[in-house]
C-alpha cells in the first residue's frame, strides 16, 4: 500500500542506480516497521530541468504516501529515516527531504479491493 515517490535532479544517477536508490528507499520504510517489505512500492521521477531556489544544486525529495492511522511521531521517524539514509548514501548532495501525506481509509480504492473476499490490514 505504501507508495514511495521520489522526484531528483538527474546526475544523482553519476552517482547510483536507480535500482539502488529505490532499494535503499525501500530498505528505510521497512525499517521503520511500519510496513511489510512486499507492500511498499517505490517510483523514480528524475528531473534535468529544474531550479532549487536561485540555483541549480543536486537534490532528492520523497513523497512518501501511505494510509492514514499512525502517529505523528511514526511519521516523523519514518521522514527522519528516510533522509538519514539518504544522506549516508549521498553526502554531497545539499538537498534531501521527505514528507509524509495520508490516504484517507474511507476514499481509498484498489484492484485488489474488487474482490469480495479483500479483507484490508495494517502491519
């Protein structure tokens, strides 16, 4: 369920893969224990054009969507772990971030959800 969306400037792949930037993205959300490893999902969206402020410096934001129902500070933790891994991962780069937007349970629909025997759960 959870979706991991990250938006960065193109050369943070002179750098990594995109294979390993969404393993280690994917490594931190299941760290946090707030999911099970085989529902994150993660996206790549990498940008040649871009600004950040009145500059063109390296950056790497997370969107990270999941489903509403964990507290404030289990988001903040998995903002925090996020970012913190990422930034072992580059540590040159000056702009890396995260924030954390909810699904609501009550409009929230998949696939999956058609079936009549779909029971939904959290971790």
């Amino acid at each position: 369920m959870p979706h991991f969306i990250i938006d960065c400037s193109e050369n943070i792949l002179k750098l990594h893969s995109q294979e390993q930037i969404i393993d280690q993205v994917h490594i931190s959300a299941v760290s946090t224990g707030l999911f099970n490893k085989n529902d994150v999902k993660v996206r790549v969206n990498f940008f040649q054009k871009y600004s950040t402020g009145d500059k063109k410096e390296d950056f790497i934001h997370v969107f990270a969507n999941i489903m509403e129902g964990r507290t404030i500070e289990q988001k903040a933790n998995l903002s925090k772990t996020i970012v913190k891994d990422l930034s072992s991962m580059f540590p040159l780069v000056p702009h890396i971030g995260t924030n954390v937007i909810e699904f609501e349970r009550a409009t929230y629909f998949n696939k999956n959800m058609l079936d009549p025997n779909y029971q939904f759960s959290m971790p």
